[in-house]
C-alpha cells in the first residue's frame, strides 16, 4: 500500500478495483516508451509505497528519459495513492 493516506480500513486484494477503468487498460505496454517501462511495473511500484514521480523513477526508470511519460506516472500516483473519498 502506498505510505501516504493509510486510514483506508477496508483491504483491498487488487489496487484497481475500484480504479477508473483507464487504468485498468494496456498494463501490458510501456507507458514510458523511452525506457520501456510497463504500466504495471509502474503501477506495482506505486502500491509497493512510491508516492513521488522521483521514487518511482528510482525503482522503474521511468520518467527518466525525455519525461514525457512524467504526467501519466503523476496521475496513477494521484489515483493510486489517494482514495476517492467515501460518501
């Protein structure tokens, strides 16, 4: 689970259940072409407790080349790390 925003109470078996379905799509292609990262690795990196596009970069390498994968890496954190809140 991500370190940051940890008062979720309800366990949660696969991190994009409850995820726009957006990322749930092509986890199997790069999303940093530069470095040939996969959407999964990087998503995998944000749930094993990456919360910065830095941190990210130093367990993935993505974001390291050109960056322009830099605002997708930021929105999977945004969607990952901060649950929606609950009505």
């Amino acid at each position: 689970m991500c370190k940051k925003k940890q008062e979720l109470t309800i366990p949660v078996t696969n991190p994009l259940d409850k995820r726009p379905p957006i990322l749930k799509k092509n986890l199997d292609r790069n999303l940093c072409v530069c470095n040939e990262v996969l959407k999964m690795d990087i998503i995998n990196a944000i749930v094993n407790g990456a919360t910065t596009v830095e941190e990210v970069k130093e367990q993935t390498y993505a974001t390291d080349g050109n960056g322009c994968c830099t605002q997708q890496v930021e929105r999977l954190i945004e969607c990952l790390c901060w649950p929606e809140t609950q009505e």
